[in-house]
C-alpha cells in the first residue's frame, strides 16, 4: 500500500512538472512569436523608410538638373550679351 501511495505522489509530481514545462514552452512560443511580428513590423517600417529616401533622392536629383540647367542658361545668356556688347573685331 505504501508503495501505491509513494508511486501515485511521483505521478502527480511528475504531472506537475510536466505543466510546468508545458507552460513555459506556452510562455516562449509565445515570446518568439511576439518578436517575429516586431521584427515583421520594424522589417515593414525599415522598407518604407527605404522607398521614401529613394523617391527624395530622385526628387533631390531632378531638382540639381533642374538648378544646373538654369544656372548654364544664365550664364550662356551673359556671355552672349557680353559678347553684343563688345564684338570681336
């Protein structure tokens, strides 16, 4: 008899660390997934913060053309009016 009672308390011993070992498996699955979706989320923000740096350089780019072609304009409209006011003779 005793030997039923002192095996039945190692079952339930054992029956209890197994739950506790199935919680904690609960607890960490639960945390790896918690981190997989930040990392989704920070991989999400990371590639739009990408696209909006890559649009702003090219809008940056275009208007550097844009300022140079101006800026050459001008100074072929002065050198051309430099030159109707003094002709090479």
């Amino acid at each position: 008899m005793d030997e039923y009672f002192e095996t039945k308390k190692k079952v339930e011993q054992k029956k209890i660390e197994l739950k506790n070992l199935s919680d904690k498996f609960k607890e960490l699955r639960s945390l790896v997934y918690d981190y997989k979706d930040k990392k989704e989320e920070e991989m999400k923000q990371l590639s739009q913060d990408y696209e909006g740096f890559k649009k702003e350089i090219e809008k940056n780019k275009e208007d550097y053309e844009k300022i140079i072609e101006i800026a050459t304009n001008e100074i072929e409209n002065f050198i051309e009016k430099a030159n109707l006011g003094n002709p090479v003779q």
